[in-house]
C-alpha cells in the first residue's frame, strides 16, 4: 500500500466506515435525515472491494424479478499536483461496478460493466429499462483526472455520456456516445440525463432548467419549472432520477449545489441539496413540489480531505446525498444514495410520507 493510500485508511477510517451517531450541530447525518422522514437508511457495506477507498453514486432498478444496481467505485484518493489540477494517485480512476441488491445492504456478483483497461475516469451511473424491458446503463466518462492528460483537445476531456446494452453477464456491450446535445463538443460538458419509458417512447430527461425531455423524432418538449427557484434558490439545478410513474403524475428527483462553510476558520466545501417535483402524465407542467430539501448533504457524514502528492490538505469532496435511481414497490419508494462521494445505501420510505411533502404548484 502507497503512502498516500495509507494515510487516507488511517486519517478516514471512520468515513468509509461511518458511525451512525446523532449530530449535536448543524444538518443531521444521512439516518438521521431518513429516520426524520419515517424511512430509513441502510448502508451497504458486504460485497464490495476492500481495496477500494469510497464506493458511491449508486443506481438501482427492478429488472426480471432482480434489484440491480450499479456504482462507482474509487480505487485511491485524490491528490492535486502543482497546478491544481487534481489527479488520481497511481493514475487508476473510478470504475463503474454491477451487481445484484440483496438485504439492501449485500451485493451480489460484483464485476465492472466494462472489463477492457482504459485510461478515462468512469463516473455517475444510471440503469434504464427501455419498452421492450431491456436493460440499459449510461455512464460518463472523463479524462480530466488523469495526471498524464495534457491534450486539450481529447473529446472527452470534459465529461461525457456513454450509453450501452447491459447483456445476460453484466456487462455494457454496444457503447457509443449519443449525439445529444452537447456530448460531440470538444470542452463541453454532458452530464445528468435520466433516461425513462413512457409507453411505447423511450424518452430522456435532459435539463431541469427549463425542465426539457427528448424524444428521438419529436420535437423537445419545454416545461418552466421557475418555481423549483423557490427552493433552489436560483442555484445550479441537475437531474437526479428518471420519472416514475405514480399514476396519474411522474415523480422526478433533482439536486442543487451551491458552496458552504461551517464557520469562517473552516475550508469552504460544496454542499449538495436533494428535492422532489411532480410532472402531470402528459408531461406538460409541474403539478407539485417540495418547498423545503428532501436531504441535505452533511459534514455529520464527515468530509474526506484531498491533499496534494505529499499529504498537505486541499480540499474537501463535496458534501452530498445524491439517488440516481429509484422505484416504488408495494407502496414504498426505495431510492439508492450516495453520501459525500464517500459511502452508498438504500433509503426506504411510505411513498405517502414522500407525497405528504409537496405542495400544489
């Protein structure tokens, strides 16, 4: 084990190994928030590797009778070089992993979706099921934490969203990068799209601001969402989870961000809010919201400190709760979390205690 990697198990080990403990200040830790719900929160700690030092951005979804789920698991930490630019330690990025959800805190046959060596950074998970029930993955990829990567001109220098068939032995076969909007940029960024089924039309989720759905040989459909400022505050608003369907509405989950700080002796950090709307059937309007986060990311949850190549801190990964996938089953919303870039769980809830929470738009 490299130095650097030492340091990280020693001075963390209470991060990738969190107490559940009541905090005595400022937002509660991830149970906490779950419990205040009338959910609750399970970590996933069985059938991960041990080697690596944070497991997170997890997605779910309900597949032939199987909870699937898909993650991104970090090897070794960051560290920043003299320009600041920051870097993986040993240059190994993240990998996307899947496998299957047992006991909400098990998985099952774990393997990465994609096998073959590469040299991109492989973030941010989805898992969609297309209408003729295949199961699909989409992932971004990146080039900008490779201490090597100088070329500037590298399409996927700035993130990018790759997508692919998931085939009978987990793994993503038929990737290409879809010409949507900006994803053929050179040093433009693509990420966040949630892909969903609406019948017989597999259409994606594309922007929250306006709310903007794609649908190959339509026309994009354009739904003002000028309310969420309400509770965003008019911060940078993302796409969390796909629609589900709740009946006679879509539920949909989006995150906001915006820099924080516990008091002004304290490192400022990026602190992540989670937050609900629902879309009528016919995908026209917004019908309802929370006016009030959902989650808050917490430094309850503690927050794991880059360094540079010699261990000097730099900066902190963001504090975040961030589902990329959920469903409801029997009346339940189960929703997959990733806390502080750090740890993953399941967060289970009445989807009535869910729905309790918004308000008529």
């Amino acid at each position: 084990m490299s130095t650097q990697h030492h340091r990280y198990h020693t001075a963390y080990s209470y991060v990738t190994h969190p107490l559940k403990i009541t905090p005595e200040k400022g937002v509660p830790n991830i149970y906490k928030q779950a419990d205040d719900l009338g959910g609750s929160f399970v970590r996933i700690n069985r059938g991960l590797d041990k080697n690596h030092v944070a497991n997170f951005s997890p997605s779910i979804i309900k597949h032939k009778g199987h909870t699937v789920i898909a993650w991104r698991a970090q090897p070794e930490p960051f560290c920043f070089r003299h320009d600041m630019k920051y870097f993986y330690y040993n240059n190994t990025p993240t990998e996307i992993y899947i496998g299957q959800l047992h006991n909400d805190d098990t998985i099952l046959a774990a393997r990465k979706l994609r096998s073959k060596p590469h040299r991109l950074s492989y973030e941010d998970p989805r898992l969609f099921l297309t209408p003729d029930d295949e199961l699909y993955g989409q992932f971004v990829t990146s080039s900008y934490a490779s201490k090597w990567d100088t070329n500037k001109s590298v399409m996927v220098k700035s993130p990018k969203v790759c997508v692919g068939k998931i085939n009978e032995f987990g793994e993503l076969v038929d990737a290409l990068y879809p010409p949507v909007g900006q994803n053929h940029v050179d040093g433009k960024a693509e990420k966040n799209w949630c892909f969903f089924s609406d019948k017989d039309k597999l259409r994606l989720l594309y922007a929250t601001v306006p709310v903007t759905i794609k649908t190959p040989g339509e026309k994009d459909i354009r739904i003002n969402s000028d309310c969420l400022k309400t509770v965003t505050g008019g911060c940078p608003t993302f796409n969390s989870t796909a629609p589900i369907d709740i009946g006679d509405e879509w539920l949909v989950f989006f995150h906001w961000k915006h820099m924080a700080m516990e008091d002004f002796n304290e490192r400022p950090y990026l602190m992540y809010h989670l937050g609900a709307y629902c879309l009528d059937k016919n995908l026209t309007r917004i019908t309802r919201m929370m006016k009030e986060p959902m989650f808050s990311g917490s430094t309850n949850d503690e927050l794991i400190t880059w360094t540079d190549a010699v261990g000097n801190p730099v900066s902190k990964q963001p504090a975040c709760i961030l589902p990329f996938g959920c469903f409801e089953e029997d009346y339940e919303l189960v929703m997959s979390l990733g806390v502080n870039d750090s740890f993953m769980g399941i967060f289970r809830c009445d989807m009535a205690n869910i729905l309790s929470l918004m308000d008529a738009v």
